[in-house]
C-alpha cells in the first residue's frame, strides 16, 4: 500500500516543508488517492501543532545530551566543525547545561596553560587579523 512508503519523519518533514521535492511530489500523490493517508497526516499534524512531534522538537531533544570533554576541548581551540560548534553553543547557551559550563571553565584554565594553545591562537589571530585587512581593501 501506498502508504507504507512513508515513515512518520517524512510526513513530518512534509509538514515543515524539509522534504525533498521528489519525495513530497510522491507523498501528495498519495495523499489524493488515500483516505488513510490523509487522516495519518492529519494525526501528525495534530501532535506537531501540540509541539510533541515537530522536527524542532526532535532536534532540540536529541541535542539535549552533552558533549564530552574532548568536544569541549576541541570547542575552545576553535577545531570543530560548524555544525558541532553550533550544537555545543546551543547546549551551553541555550539550553545552558551546568555541568558543560563548568566543564568548560575547567578545561578553559588549563588550557591556557599549554602551548600549544597559545600557538593555535596565534595562528587563529594572524589569519584573522589577515581577513580583516583584506576587507579593509574592499571597502
Ligand atoms: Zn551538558
């Protein structure tokens, strides 16, 4: 049955617009020639209306774990990648874990205290320092 090709998450991400084209053009072809299809839809859009089952709410839920130690290490060096920068700026600030604050304080101080830190800062403000002078020609 037609309805069987979608998964709750794709009906989900139907409703937030996330899915891709192909995919929503097969799930409205659906939807037209299912009744069931269009109630399973309505249900999902219910729920996601009470804030239970949006993809938001995913997110938010499954970044409500903390990073460990190494992640916030790599964090402070400026090391990751944005999409992981992102995640533990949100838990830190947004969410505003405790024990990553503290955690973060923590391996603030020591790793201050290591060169190689110091080296990698250098570096992090030359090539800054380098981007900025260029904007100031482009300006
Ligand atoms: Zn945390």
């Amino acid at each position: 049955m037609a309805e069987d090709n979608f998964s709750d998450s794709e009906l989900i991400a139907y409703l937030d617009e996330m899915l891709p084209s192909e995919k929503m053009v097969e799930l409205e072809q659906s939807l037209r020639d299912s009744d069931s299809m269009r109630q399973r839809l309505s249900r999902i859009a219910q729920r996601r209306d009470h804030g239970v089952h949006s993809v938001g709410e995913i997110w938010r839920r499954q970044r409500l774990s903390c990073p460990d130690r190494e992640k916030l290490g790599s964090y402070l060096l400026d090391v990751l990648p944005a999409d992981h920068r992102e995640y533990i700026e949100f838990h830190l600030y947004t969410v505003g874990c405790r024990l990553c604050n503290a955690n973060l304080n923590d391996l603030e101080q020591s790793v201050k205290a290591t060169p190689e830190a110091q080296r990698r800062r250098r570096k992090f403000f030359q090539s800054s320092a380098g981007y900025l002078s260029q904007m100031g020609h482009s300006e």
